[in-house]
C-alpha cells in the first residue's frame, strides 16, 4: 500500500489509540538497500508498536510529497520525494519538517519515541515534543567517506537530548559511554535458524554461483571503502585456485578499483532470504576488511552470520571480531595477504560445520529477538515504563 498524498484528518480509520506509543526512526540507510540492524529491530518492533521508519529524500519531477508505503513486517517507510529544483536549497530541511508534520497529523501520532539512526536528522525534529529520544549509534558515521562536516556538532547535540544512547558494538560503546550517562552495547545479532539453513548444502545452488568451481571463499555485505580491495587482490593473485565470491552492492567507491580476475566473482547484490543458498556453497567466510577510520569501531553483521551458516571465518583483526570470536577460536585472525592466505588454508583444511556447539552455544545468547526486547526494554525505562523484567534489560550490556 503506497501513499503519495497523506490526508491530514484526525478521524481516519487509521487512527492509533490514544495511549499507543509510536516509533519514529530517522534513518541514513534505505529500507530497501541491504537488510541489517535497522530493518532487524524495526520489524520486531513493529509487533509492539506502530513504525515510521523515515529515509532521506529523494529528488524527482513533480510536487513535494510523502510516499508511505507499509512493509510485509507492519513498518511504514516514509520517503520524502522532494522537488527536484530544491535539491541542495536552504528549504530542504523546512519543507521535510512540514510534510513529516503533515504525516503526523494525517496518521494521528500523539504520543511517540524519536529513534535515531543518524544525527544528521536532527534539525528535523527540534520542535516536536517526544516522550523519549533513543540514538541507536549503530555506525562512527563521522568516520565514513563523504561524512557531513555538521555531523559531530549535531551528535554532540543529540547526545545532550537523548534519554537513551545504544551501541552497534563494543568498541563503538567504550567511545561512547562517557559522553552520556545512559549507554548500552547491543553488537550485530543474528537470526540462527536463517542461517542455520545454509549448514545443509544439498539443495540446489542459486545459478548465478553453481558454476563456480571449488573451493569458495566468500563475502556478503556493502562493498565500499571498508573492505581491504588490496588484500583480496593479492589473495586471489597468490592462490589462483581459490574461488572469492563477492556478494553485495558497490558504494562510494569505484567500482573499477575492484579487482578483476578469473578467480573473482561479483555477483551482485541479494536478498536476506536468499542469502543462506549462496552461503550453503562456500568454504570458507571471508571479512577482508580494512584498517582505517570507517571500520575502527565496526561490528560486522556477517561474522555471526556466517558461523550460524556453519562457515570456517577468516576476518582481518577488526576489534570487534577479535573479541569475542577470534578470542574464542570461532574466527581466524590475519593481516596481510601471506597471513590472510594461510589463515584461509587453515580454514579450508578445518572444513565447514567445525565447533558448531561451540558457535550454537555463543550466539544463542545474541539473537535479534533477544536484542530487540532488550532495547524496547531500555526504551520503555526511560518512560517509567515497567513492562519488560529487569532480567531482560539487565542483558542490555553484551559482551
């Protein structure tokens, strides 16, 4: 169901009861680009309460306006289609304030929590009047290419009004914690029976990998100034009978840098559903990442992911997969191309579905279910509201 034009009636059938806690998330990501922490959190939390997850604009011929279109999962994306002439224009942020005003009022949010995923929302929201402010800070976005230099001063600002900061790592927290009196680690979760899927491999192969010889090594996520391109070339060069599988979308980055070669494969971006096929044909899970500013505090998603699928992880040493995974011997830990390559080799001679009680055992304790209660939890504290036990907040803090 999608709405280009949102009345702004008070009576709609739409109408939420009055005592109803709506979520709206500000966010840098679209609903719609890759399926990770916003997307796993905001549909569980769509079971409690309703969900405006809002994008950034996008630019295109024709009137401003609000497309508001409800995901299978009960979230709402809020696209704000903005004419094309204002891009850039001081208006920008005034004109998205007056349509996210008219949502509001069209959709009856009276009572409701700001859930921000990116500071850079901020001056959208300065005379709204929450019960509660929440900054998941999932990224050092500040830290990315291309970072707006306003970012540091309106997380500053943020900081100064949320009730509520979370974290999307370890790292990332310990930055944090002493900038604001209430900060809680939540690292990447993961969904185990998703990926446990891929531990049985007799299926049929997608067809875009089922011709792609033996051994496999594989990586699936945003492909951008984050991953180590040098290190996957050397890889590839020395050990030309590996396979390297790489899933995901280009960003920021030329993608003309990628390497190109017979043993490299570029397969596209893929569903979240489609995921565990392709890695139900790998050998080995690969997080070739590299050591600048956009990856100091990461928390990679993939990592649980690819133990879940039963996959052998070869990682560079990256914070927070040192701890806990290479810690605790479910990931190998490597820098360089000769210490990647024999990490790999190492990896492939352990074969996959190795330690699985092991990885049962660790990410048991860190599912999305899991992570979602405990962060509605805290959110729901910071309104003197006692809904959920001590016992699930006090989890809040993730090793």
């Amino acid at each position: 169901m999608t709405h280009d034009e949102l009345s702004a009636d008070p009576t709609a059938d739409h109408a939420a009861p009055l005592d109803a806690l709506d979520l709206i998330c500000f966010s840098h990501l679209r609903w719609n680009f890759v399926f990770q922490r916003p997307q796993h959190l905001m549909t569980r939390f769509a079971a409690h309460h309703r969900v405006f997850f809002v994008e950034e604009p996008i630019y295109q011929d024709g009137p401003d306006r609000l497309q508001l279109t409800c995901t299978d999962g009960g979230v709402q994306v809020v696209v704000p289609a903005l004419a094309e002439w204002r891009r850039g224009g001081d208006s920008v942020t005034a004109v998205q304030r007056a349509l996210l005003r008219r949502m509001m009022r069209g959709e009856r949010v009276r009572r409701y929590a700001l859930w921000f995923l990116t500071p850079m929302a901020l001056p959208l929201t300065r005379d709204l009047s929450p019960q509660t402010i929440v900054y998941d800070c999932m990224d050092e976005l500040s830290g990315f290419a291309g970072a707006p230099a306003a970012l540091p001063q309106l997380e500053e600002e943020l900081l100064a009004r949320a009730a509520l900061v979370t974290t999307g790592g370890r790292s990332l927290y310990e930055s944090k914690r002493g900038r604001h009196a209430n900060v809680h680690a939540f690292p990447s979760s993961v969904d185990l029976g998703h990926f446990a899927r891929a531990r049985d491999a007799g299926g049929p192969e997608p067809e875009d990998q089922a011709a792609i010889p033996r051994p496999r090594l594989g990586y699936a996520g945003v492909i951008d100034e984050r991953m180590d391109v040098a290190l996957v070339r050397a890889v590839a060069e020395a050990h030309p009978d590996w396979q390297i599988v790489l899933l995901g979308p280009t960003a920021k980055i030329d993608p003309a840098v990628l390497p190109r070669l017979p043993n490299v494969h570029r397969l596209g971006m893929k569903s979240y559903g489609e995921l565990p096929d392709y890695l139900a044909g790998w050998d080995v899970g690969l997080l070739p990442f590299a050591h600048n500013d956009a990856t100091r505090f990461i928390s990679p998603t993939k990592t649980p992911e690819y133990l879940a699928a039963g996959l052998p992880v070869v990682a560079t040493a990256i914070r927070d997969v040192v701890t806990p995974y290479g810690d605790a011997g479910l990931a190998r830990i490597a820098d360089g191309p000769e210490a990647f390559g024999r990490a790999v080799a190492d990896a492939l001679a352990e074969g996959r579905c190795g330690r699985l009680s092991d990885v049962d055992q660790m990410l048991g304790q860190g599912s999305w279910d899991e992570t979602a209660e405990r962060m509605r939890a805290l959110m729901l504290r910071t309104l003197g509201t006692e809904e959920l036990s001590d016992a699930v907040v006090a989890g809040g803090d993730a090793p």
